[in-house]
C-alpha cells in the first residue's frame, strides 16, 4: 500500500508541498503508518497568507447572514459525514469510536453556536449621551488569523476559533498536529465542495516553520494556540512582540476532590471516565484525587474494581473502553512518569504497564494505572501525565485539599464530589481554576461559553468559543456622532 502525504488547502485548491521533510501519521491501535505530513515551508504559509489576504476584504464586506449561511452548509455537511469523519478521528488518534462521535458532536456545536454571529457580533447603540449626540460601538473583523492546534482534539479544536473568526468577517489559516493531520483534511475535502469563497479557509501543515512564518508576517493579525504549556508561553510571547492579538489555551494538571458526603457510587463511575476517558489524554482529565478524610479507603476500593474492568482495544472495534495512546511518545512518556512515581515511593495498586491487546501487538498501549500514597510534590501530582493514571492523595479537609491545588502551577479545571450545597459554593468560589466542576469529573464548556483556563493553563484574556470568541476576533470601534 502506497502512504500519501496530504496536501495543504490554499485560496480554495489542494496544493502538494514542496518540503522534502515528511513526519510518519500512525494508527495508535496498530502501529501502521497509514500517511505522513508535509512539514510545509514558510513560503506555503506564506502563500496562504496571502489568500487569506486577499478575500478579506470582500468577505467582510459579505453580508453576515451570507457569511452564516456558509457555515450552516458546513454543519449540515459534518452532520451528513458524521460516522465517516468520527473513524477517521478514531484510526488517525485512538480514542474509541463513542469518543470520537462525542467529539464531532461538539465540533458540530460549535459550528452551530457560531450561526449566531448576527446576535452576538450586533453592537449597541446609546441615544442622546449629551443634546443630539449618539454613541456606537460597531464590532469589525481584523483581517487573518490562524490556529495552531494539539493532538489529542483533531476534529473539534480549530472549530473553537475558525468558524466564530470566519462568521464574524475574518479569513483564516488552520494548522493542525503533524501527527493528526486527517480528520482537517477530511473537512476542508468536505467544505471544500460547499462553494465557500476560495481564500476564506485555508489548511497548512507542518510545524515550527510555517508556525512561525504566521506569527512573523506583517498580514496575520492573531493566533489562537492550543498544546503544551512550554509551547504555549512561548508562541503567545512571539506573538505580543510583533503586536498581534494571542490566546493560548495551554497544559494542565487538575484536581478533583472527593468529599466524605459525596454519593460514592455516581463519584465513582464519573472519576473512572474523567481519568480513563479519552485514554486520559483531555487537557480536562482527572490529574489528581484528593480523597477527604475517610473517604480514602472505600473510594480507592471502588476505582480498583473500576479499573480492573475497564476493556482496553482498538477504539474502531465495539465494546472497547479504552483506547491507546496516541503515539508512541506519548506511550513512553507515561512510563517514564510511572518509573517516576514508583522512584519517588508511591504505591502503584493497579499497573497498567505491559497489558496485552493480542491483535494488536504493536498498538501503544498502557492499561488503566492507579498510583495510591501520592503526596504533593511528587512529579506525578505536579505535572501532566497525559495518560490513564490515578493519583489519589489523602488529605485531611477541604482546606488542605484547596492549599495544594493552588500550589499547583495549572489552572485549567478542578472538580468537587460533595452533596453540600455550601461546600460546593466555597469552591466555585475559592478554587482558582477555569472550569469548575460540582459532581461533574470533566467540566467540559459547550459551545455558547468560553474553554476557561487560568494560571499556567491559560496565557491571554479572551478565551475560545462563544462570546470571548467573537470579541477576540472582532476590534470594538466606537462611534460617536451629531447631525447638523
Ligand atoms: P504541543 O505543544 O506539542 O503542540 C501543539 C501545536 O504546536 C502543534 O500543532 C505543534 O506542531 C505546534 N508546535 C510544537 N512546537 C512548536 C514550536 N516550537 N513552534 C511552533 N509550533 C510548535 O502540544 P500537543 O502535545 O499536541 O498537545 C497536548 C497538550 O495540549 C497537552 O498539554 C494538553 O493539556 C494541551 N491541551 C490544552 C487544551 C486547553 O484547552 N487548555 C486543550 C487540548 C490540549
């Protein structure tokens, strides 16, 4: 079987890279390379620019419901390929195909929450601030911006930004993972039959190159990051000294605490899919147990049994539970936090290390993992995993559980398993993190609100999605005036 090396979408046609430089795509489940990715040069991202360029200004000047109308056809056209693009999602990342569908439901949402761009972008008028005198503020697009996506979200991340920057006049540039770049070819295969103007949607791969072409260029007004917080920190400082406008959802480690008064049973099944969904690979999975007094025991009884069930496979196949890592770095960074835990003298009571997928001997594969006597410092209560492993610390109240989250450098999400109405309040209000969860183990923002994050989870002001979406791809200008 030949390996195709995808091509780039620019100004509304597939272009071949001209890079020598490829880097192998692999399905996680097997093993086997199925194609590879063009580490695209500055000049394609160049050339893409320049697209983008161009049909900005007639796309501004595009009627809104015109410009929605498009992204209706974009929806309807997901929705028509659904299970075709959620196994793509499944062969080129490993999350099981439920996984997969849960994440195209949400890209979906996403684009749906944008087709209200004609609300959310309306400005608002104030009659009379002084005799005669009216005041505005009319919300303009920018001009072009561009993502740069992670891994673990192929299908679902850019739509968190294009379609709200895309809606609200702008032209754009996505540039997917180099180790997931199908699913974004099979959309922009599928948009690319749905009459959109050419320039407006443009798909570059590649890397730190055409990354950093997009930043340096005088055309491109903003970027939208997502990955590692090292990355993220990074791009958002290049982006601040050429003056652009920078959000950088970025890494995480988050903790999920369990009160003595939760209901054991629902706590339970929530944490084993906060911690083995997705094969623990969320920048919203579970980092962190800290179980509350004598909650200890009967919850860690509870996850061992959880665990040991839970059926791990190719993700393409029913019945899985848990898929595999998604590559195979990712894969031996989870051992080496392992060895890292076991040095460090934690209990490892489940270990997932070695399981045996038999069709499958050469997919990534690491079985659920459950480390128990964690303590704060330890590297696996500090940094991201990215892999199915509970950590459980005992802690001894409420307030020696916040002590140690906000020790913690990430602030992504934190969630609390209680049936205290009061104790949940003191944490939605105490707890500095972005997305709170009050008996929810993955407190996931739909579409009309912003993907929060704070601290070294989250580098700018206006977040992906929704509101914060359009405001960050939209300067507000203020208008005042008197007619003579
Ligand atoms: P990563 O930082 O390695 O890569 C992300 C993107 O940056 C990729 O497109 C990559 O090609 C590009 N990139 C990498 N190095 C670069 C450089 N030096 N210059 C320019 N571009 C560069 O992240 P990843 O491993 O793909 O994703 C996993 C991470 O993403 C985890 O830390 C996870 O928590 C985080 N994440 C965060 C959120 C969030 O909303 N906070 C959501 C999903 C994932």
């Amino acid at each position: 079987m030949t390996v195709e090396v995808v091509k780039n979408y620019i100004n509304g046609r597939w272009v071949e890279s001209k890079s020598k430089k490829t880097q192998d795509v692999f399905n996680p489940a097997t093993g086997e390379v199925i194609a590879k990715t063009p580490m695209s040069t500055a000049e394609e991202a160049e050339a893409a620019i320049a697209a983008a360029k161009a049909a900005f200004e007639r796309w501004r000047r595009t009627p809104v419901f015109t410009r929605v109308r498009h992204l209706n056809r974009i929806r309807a056209a997901f929705e028509d390929n659904f299970e075709e693009l959620s196994k793509i999602l499944t062969m080129e990342q490993g999350k099981i195909i439920d996984e997969a569908r849960g994440e195209y439901r949400r890209t979906i949402e996403n684009i749906e929450c944008a087709t209200s761009i004609p609300s959310l972008q309306m400005g608002y008028n104030t009659e009379d601030i002084a005799a005669g005198i009216d005041e505005m503020v009319i919300k303009q697009p920018l001009g072009v911006f561009f993502c740069v996506a992670p891994f673990n979200f192929p299908g679902m991340v850019p739509t968190w930004f294009w379609p709200f920057a895309v809606g609200t006049g702008n032209t754009y540039i996505v540039k997917p993972s180099p180790q997931v770049p199908l699913s974004q070819v099979k959309q922009f295969e599928i948009i690319d039959e749905l009459g959109l103007p050419k320039g407006v949607l443009n798909l570059v791969h590649g890397g730190s190159e055409v990354v950093n072409a997009m930043i340096e260029s005088p055309d491109t007004v903003g970027m939208s990051f997502v990955g590692s917080t090292r990355v993220g920190k990074l791009l958002y400082q290049k982006c601040a000294e050429q003056g652009k406008r920078a959000q950088s959802q970025s890494g995480a480690k988050n903790f999920l605490t369990v009160m003595p008064d939760c209901n054991l049973e629902s706590t339970v099944a929530a944490l084993l899919t906060s911690f083995y969904g997705c094969t623990g690979q969320r920048c919203l999975a579970g980092g962190v147990i800290l179980a509350v007094g004598d909650i200890h025991e009967p919850l860690k009884q509870a996850l061992v049994e959880g665990a040991k069930r839970l059926k791990v496979g190719n993700g393409l196949e029913e019945g899985v539970q848990m898929g595999p890592l998604a590559s195979k770095g990712g894969m031996e960074h989870v051992l080496k936090c392992i060895d890292e835990g076991l040095k460090e003298g934690a209990d490892l009571i489940v270990d997932g290390r070695g399981i045996e997928v038999p069709e499958h001997p050469s997919g990534y594969f690491v079985g659920p993992c459950i480390f128990d006597k964690v303590t704060p410092e330890m590297y696996i209560a500090q940094e991201e995993i990215f892999g199915p492993v509970i950590n459980i610390i005992q802690v001894k109240d409420l307030d020696e559980a916040i002590d140690i989250i906000h020790a913690n450098r990430y602030g992504n999400a934190s969630s609390v398993f209680t049936s205290s109405g009061k104790t949940a309040r003191e944490y939605q209000y105490r707890v500095k993190a972005g997305n709170i969860g009050i008996n929810i183990g993955v407190a996931a923002p739909i579409a009309t609100f912003p993907f929060s994050g704070m601290k070294d989870s989250f580098f700018g002001d206006l977040h992906g999605q929704g509101q914060d979406a359009v405001d960050f791809f939209c300067e507000s200008k203020v208008v005042i005036s008197r007619w003579f």
